[in-house]
C-alpha cells in the first residue's frame, strides 16, 4: 500500500534511514503507530467529519490548526483569560466601555471647535434637534478590531519557532488566487515532534474536513517590505478584472480608484487586499512539496494546492500583523481627515469608512460560525471569545459610523445609486451561509449610506448572534 509518508518519501528521495527515523520517532517518542497514521490521514479517512472530530479529539489534545477559519481552534486545556467586559448591546454611542479612554470633549464640539462640558449628553449635543445620542468622547482610533491578531500567545502559535529544520532549503512559489501574483520563500522540513503540524483542516459542505500535510517551514524570514510588495501586488490585480464579486462593493472600488494618488485610499486598500488574502489562505505553484491537489468539489480548497500547514500559519501570522498595523495607521489618517473638514476630502473618507466597514463586516462573518455553533469538540484559542471579539467590532464601527454621520452632510452623489445594489438586509445571524462570503448582511456597511436627516440608529451586535 503506498501510503502519504510513503509518498512523501519517494517525492523527495528522502533516504531511507531518515524514513525509518521518521516512523521510529512518530512510534516510540510520541507512541504513535505510524500504520495507524497512515490510514487516520489518508484522504478516505476525511470523508466523516464527526469521525475526524473524534479522533482528533481523542488523539490530538494539543492540536492548533491552520486554516484561516478555523484560526481560533484549540484543545489546549488551559483556563481563557478573564474576558474583557465589552458591552454587548449599544442602545447609546455616548456610553463608553471602560476599556476605552474617553477623551475629554466630544467630537461635534472638536469638530466646531466649541467648548464641551462633562455632562453624559453635552450642551451643545444637548440642543441638537438630530442625533441627541451622538456625543461621543471616544475616539474611533482606540483600540482598534485588529489589535486582536497582537495577543503574544496567541501569537507564538502561529510562529512555530522551535522547529527543528533538517533539510536543505528549497525554493517554493507561493500565490492565493489563480493568476494572481506570485511570492517565494525558502522552505526547509522539519523534525516531527508531535502530530499537530501534519493536517490541514477546511471547510466542506458537511462540515471540516483535514488533509494531510508535508512538514515545511519556513527556512529564511520572510521581510515584512517583500510581503507588502506582494499585497501591492494584489491591489492592483483585485481592482482589475477580478472586482469583488459584490455589485455594490465594485462601485467602491472603481471609485476609488480614481482617488488611488490618495495616501489614505491605497493604504486602505491595502488593508483589504491583505485581508482578503486572510480569508483565502495559501496556496503552491510549484514545487507541490508533497502536498496534494484537493479534488473535493465540496471543499473551499477544491482545485488547489494549499500550501503546507506550518508555512500557512507563519505567513498568515505577518499577515495578521500587517493588518494590525495597517489598520491603526489607516484609523489615525481617516480622523485626521475628517478634522480637516475639507469637502474635496469628503469622496476620500466616505470610501474609506465603506472599506474600513467591510473588512470588519467580513472578519465578523468569519467569527459568526463560533458564534452561533456549540462546538464542544474545541477550545476558542484565542484569550478573547469569539462573540466578544464581534461585540467589539460592532462597537468600534458604529463609533466610526457615528463620527461619520456628524462630520458628513450628506452621502456623496457619486454614491447616491450604491445602496439599491446592496443585497436585502440580514439580521447577519440569518444570512450566515459558512461556505459562503456573499452570506455577509452588510448591515454595517448599510448603515453609512443612510439618509442622513434621520436618527442614527447603532447596528446592534444581537443581529450577529451575540446576546
Ligand atoms: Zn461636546
Ligand atoms: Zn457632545
């Protein structure tokens, strides 16, 4: 029987001492039988994904995986951190969570450089005959949605660091979407210590489903110029042919890129880019390294070949963090923007709170599956729950909303014909397909295009499925 590591072996020529090393160390330092491996790993094997689950389960406690959703599983058995007391329902902007420093004017009396006072609703918030509920003293710039991808244990997950590399480099092109731009890095195997690193898991129709993935690592350090350089790259190949696969979102994006000399619109779109890429994963050009074509037609990954376990969580990790950082920069220049009260500016930062707004809404929909599924079989990795994570975005974004509607007169009429292309509204929790991104409700999105004469009415984190 030819088996994955049997494969693996003949692939590369890996010598047969190094083979037998490979199958004694699986059997005597982790008391795997490597036979047992073979067939828990071979791809019939995935065809059940309660079975998968109850093997991992009882085989696998210390298993991460690397799949971008399911980033956040974990058996560990540790206790989760005590979770940040984050309001969950926002009837009020004005109401502050402790966790973010409120400022000591509010933003109406920046904006008109008026005098504010320490009452909860302020005078001059007070008198206003619209949007009494809009003073708001925090700035949308704390604590931004992104920072969540900065927890260090979090992490060092995903960093693997001490793996021991064996091999010679070799040389392995990497890209996420089929004519897209290509990045290569060295890679290198690794010594298997454990059976953590050798599955891949992904989304099917019935369910997760895992591969069996080669033990590659990262060999050199991947500079964080290049993979801007790449994510470049894929601005510019999602603003051409490759649109977004939303109608209304493609009127965004085309605006935008008449305002692409813009600074804040390309740092923008940037972070889109980056995070679309999150969302897709990595995939080889060549070598395979000894990863399979996935030919589930019922998978997410089907027509591809994802890239390797390991190398899939260290590059989505500096991509995390390219969004983190991202993100921020863009959040500081988009208030500095709307303090300025130029109205040329105004095309610039309506676009860039509709993307700012999307990312979030397509990160939320990501977290909606632990949100509204009673996955007892896992461990949430990251120290902050999933639906804390979403209560929290909403949150921030209908700051950002708030501080849009007060700094912006009208939505500008370029944009007047977007919201009828916008696809009917959730609640989110409704609409939520797992297999598919179109399923996000876009609620958040929706709510920028709002008549501005009526109340501002905060989206509320219930419609994602948070209680
Ligand atoms: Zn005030
Ligand atoms: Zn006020």
């Amino acid at each position: 029987m030819t088996t994955p590591l049997l494969r693996w072996k003949n692939r590369y020529n890996i010598p047969e001492n190094v083979y037998i090393d490979l199958r004694h160390a699986l059997r005597e330092e982790i008391s795997v039988n490597s036979g047992a491996m073979e067939a828990f790993i071979s791809p019939e094997a995935s065809s059940n994904p309660s079975e998968i689950h109850a093997r991992i389960a009882y085989q696998r406690p210390d298993f991460i995986d690397a799949a971008r959703d399911v980033e956040n599983i974990s058996y560990q058995q540790q206790p989760l951190e005590p979770q940040r007391n984050i309001q969950r329902q926002i009837t009020v902007v004005s109401q502050v969570p402790h966790q973010l420093n409120p400022v000591s004017s509010c933003f109406r009396c920046r904006l008109t450089k008026r005098k504010c006072d320490q009452r909860q609703i302020c005078a001059l918030c007070a008198k206003s005959s619209i949007f009494p509920n809009l003073c708001i003293r925090v700035q949308f710039t704390e604590n931004p949605v992104f920072q969540k991808w900065q927890e260090t244990k979090y992490e060092s997950m995903l960093a693997w660091e001490h793996l021991s590399l064996w091999s010679p480099p070799i040389k392995a092109y990497l890209r996420h979407f089929e004519k897209g731009p290509i990045f290569g890095i060295t890679c290198s195997l690794f010594q298997l210590t454990s059976l953590d690193p050798t599955y891949l898991f992904h989304k099917t129709t019935k369910g997760w489903a895992s591969i069996p993935t080669s033990p590659y690592a990262l060999f050199d350090p991947v500079q964080p110029e290049r993979l801007e350089i790449y994510i470049e790259q894929y601005v510019d190949f999602f603003l051409g042919e490759n649109g977004s696969n939303e109608a209304w979102l493609d009127v965004i994006l085309e605006q935008a890129k008449s305002y692409l000399h813009e600074p804040l619109i390309y740092q923008t779109l940037k972070l889109w880019s980056a995070h679309r890429l999150l969302m897709k994963g990595w995939g080889l050009t060549e070598p395979s390294l000894g990863m399979p074509l996935c030919h589930d037609r019922n998978s997410m990954l089907c027509g591809t070949t994802p890239a390797p376990r390991v190398l899939q969580n260290q590059l989505d990790r500096l991509l995390e963090q390219f969004c983190a950082s991202q993100e921020l920069k863009c959040l500081i220049q988009l208030q500095r923007a709307m303090f300025q009260r130029k109205s040329a500016q105004w095309g610039v930062i309506f676009i860039v709170t509709i993307l700012l707004l999307h990312i979030r809404e397509r990160d939320i929909w990501r977290l909606l599956y632990w949100v509204l599924t009673n996955d007892n079989k896992y461990q949430w990795r990251h120290p902050t729950k999933a639906t804390e994570l979403v209560s929290k975005s909403v949150y921030v974004s209908n700051m950002l909303l708030a501080y849009l509607r007060l700094g912006m007169k009208e939505v500008p009429e370029e944009f007047g014909s977007v919201r009828t292309l916008m696809p009917p509204n959730g609640p989110a929790k409704d609409q939520y397909n797992w297999m598919h991104e179109s399923s996000v409700d876009f609620s958040l999105c929706r709510s920028a295009f709002e008549d501005n004469t009526k109340p501002f009415i905060p989206v509320s984190a219930v419609n994602f499925g948070c209680s």
